[in-house]
C-alpha cells in the first residue's frame, strides 16, 4: 500500500487543476463546460479505464448535460464511487471548487490503473453540482431585465452588491436554523426590505415565489445537486449495488494562521474525533470528514488512513449519527454537495472537504484560483482516498 501511495504525483495535481481552471457554467460559459468533460474523460481513457458519459435534459435549458465516468474491474459486482464535481457558479473559476477534487480523483484514477489491481472501482465527475438551471436560467433573465446586472454578471451598483451580499448571508445563516426554506428567504427579505430600490426587491420576490415549493429535502438535485441526483436515481432503477462512496469536494485550502476556522452551529471541534487539529487556536490546516449514519465505519476506514506514517494528514471527524432528513434539517450545510443524493437512499458515503466557506475567503468568488491551493494538502487527500478504496476492496472481496 505504502508503495502505491508514493506514486501520488504533486505536479500532476497542479497540472489538472491548471488545465480546468476557469468559469465552467452552462450560461455564462457552456464551452469550457464541455472541454472539462472532454478533459477528464480523456485522461481516464489514457490510464486505460472503460468509459461512461451519462447524458441528460433538464427543465430550464435544452441542453444537454454529462456526468463523466470512469471505472475499471467487474462493473456487475458492488462498486466504490470516487466523486468530485466539475461545473462552477456563474463567475467563479472554480480551481478550489472543486478543481482540486478533481484532479485529486484523476490521480488516484492513474495510481490505482497502474496498479495490477482487481478491485471495482468508479471514478465520477458529476455535472450542475452548483444552482440548477431552472432557476439560475430564470434568476439571471429577471436580474439582467431589472438591470440590477449587466451581461457579465457584474451588480450595476455598488448598493445592489452590498445590499444583496447582505441578503444572501442573512440566508445561509438562517438555513443553519432548522426552518422551513422559504421561511429562511422570507426572513432574509425582511432584514434589507427597507434599504432596498423597488428592483432589488422585485428580484428577490422573485427569487421567493420561484423557490416557495421548495423544502429542505426536496432542494436535493433542484436547487443543486441535479447530476448526482439524477445519476443515484438512474442506479438505483437497475438496483445498482454500491459498496461506499468517497466524495471529494473543495479539498485544497490549508493554512496555518489561526482563527481561519469556522465550522457550522451546532458542531463543536472539541467534541468530535480528530487528528493533530488545533481546534482552540481554530486553524484551518485539516481535512474534513463527514459521515452520516450509514458511512460511520467508511469515515473511520478513512480517518485511519489519514494516520497513515506516509500520510499524516490532520482530521476533523464530523461523526454524524443521523441518516439524511436529519442532518438536512439540523445541519444544512453538511447537505450541499453530491454525497447528499447517496445518503438520501441510505447508501454510506464520505463527504471529504477542507470545509469551504468557513475556512477560505475565495470561496464561489472571482478569487477561487489556483495559486491560493496548497498541493502538498491536496496530495496528502489524494493518498488517503486511495489507500481507502485498496482497503474497502478487500473487504468487498471478502
Ligand atoms: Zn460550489
């Protein structure tokens, strides 16, 4: 195993993320979109992988969108999923978010085809992780037709920025909260509703009324979240057996300052098991990994790894000993990437991350580029993912 980890390539890393980055959303810039899907697929073709791109329409858009797959071994025995995502929001360049979980996932994808290996594996690269088209189509045309942006999705005024930047965090604080949705906007609203001009409030009641049907639930694969969930929804139709799930996402900004860690309300550092984490001076150089009720014993396969003398890779174990409705209505934000459709069916699954907007300031920003990456985190991730999935083969091959 140690022999296998070793051959993690730091410049290859740096290459892949250097390659996809930029603004890869299907509005602002669907062409780089494709090349993205072209890209990974390619490089799962040269490492000698059998390849898949799941096709699929959604509502908003007649285009046509891909999951990117590649898998090696029997792909009729039980599976693990290695996961990342590759779209962005809609002016981010996205080399965090999540280029590094990308080419984290291609090199493991190379380290492990080079192996004699038997295990089955799949490696995806799911499509509109981030808003989904039916409302980021109809959010932009109601923005650009009140003037409130311009076509290059810049605010038209400095008070529309600060006023909708005001809006926006008074949501995500709310939805740390366990309300109904539409209840989190409502509120939100109120908090600017005098401060705003007639547009800026005619955009966000229009946000409202689009999203009033909207549940903490059911935003899974609506609001976000629609390639994984239309690809678990596909899986499960030919009862599709998945082993585990490992699901990279944002891993590569570490720092050593202190007090550059939040964490979300309700989970404290100094309760959870951890890793070399210097929780009291809150510094942000760990890994995030985050289980639900079904993947306790994957988070404790990984985390194990993490201690690995090759590795040593600092952890925070977000243990969370509920299955998926519960965490979706107590802890929001450990809902809002791709495992979330898996642990919705109850198939185990890791959210792997560096915790994303409560650690880095660039994150869904202009400023989310590859030169705020640390690779050398980003490696250390890469090598724990892949002793992980050599160990979950040994156990499917019992
Ligand atoms: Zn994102």
């Amino acid at each position: 195993m140690n022999n296998t980890i070793q051959k993690v390539d730091v410049e290859r890393l740096y290459q892949h993320v250097l390659s996809i980055e930029g603004v890869k959303h299907h509005i602002v810039d669907p062409q780089k979109l494709n090349e993205t899907a072209n890209y990974i697929s390619s490089e799962f073709k040269k490492y000698g992988l059998k390849t898949n791109q799941q096709t699929f329409k959604v509502e908003g858009t007649d285009m046509v969108f891909k999951n990117i797959e590649g898998y090696m071994g029997d792909d009729s025995k039980p599976e693990i999923l290695v996961t990342s995502h590759y779209d962005t929001g809609d002016d981010s360049p996205g080399a965090n978010d999540s280029g590094s979980a990308i080419a984290a996932m291609l090199e493991a994808a190379r380290v492990l085809s080079s192996e004699n290996f038997s295990g089955n594996i799949r490696f995806i690269s799911f499509t509109l992780e981030e808003l989904g088209p039916a409302f980021a189509q109809g959010d932009r045309n109601k923005a650009l037709e009140l003037g409130i942006i311009d076509e290059n999705h810049r605010y038209t005024s400095y008070h529309t920025q600060k006023m909708l930047k005001k809006f926006y965090s008074s949501v995500t604080l709310g939805l740390a909260k366990s309300k109904p949705i539409v209840d989190v906007w409502q509120k939100a609203f109120e908090v600017v509703k005098d401060n705003l001009t007639d547009s800026e409030k005619e955009f966000i009641a229009y946000m409202i009324k689009t999203r009033s049907h909207i549940t903490r639930t059911s935003s899974v694969g609506k609001l976000g979240l629609v390639g994984s969930d239309y690809w678990v929804k596909k899986a499960l139709e030919v009862d599709k057996k998945i082993k585990g799930v490992i699901n990279l996402v944002t891993i590569g900004y570490s720092t050593k300052r202190k007090n550059t860690q939040f964490l979300p309300p309700l989970m404290n550092p100094l309760w959870l098991p951890s890793y070399k984490v210097k929780a009291r001076k809150r510094i942000g150089d760990f890994i995030a990994v985050v289980s639900d009720k079904n993947s306790k014993e994957l988070g404790k396969l990984f985390c194990k790894n993490c201690k690995n003398e090759t590795i040593k890779l600092p952890y925070l174990w977000a243990r969370i000993p509920f299955n998926f409705e519960k965490i979706a209505k107590w802890l929001y934000d450990l809902i809002r990437s791709d495992h979330s459709p898996f642990w919705k069916e109850n198939i185990p699954a890791l959210m792997i991350t560096d915790t994303a907007n409560f650690r880095s300031p660039y994150h869904h920003t202009k400023a989310d580029t590859i030169d705020k990456l640390d690779f050398d985190f980003i490696k250390k991730v890469t090598q724990a993912t892949i002793a992980t999935v050599i160990e979950l083969t040994k156990i499917t091959n019992g």
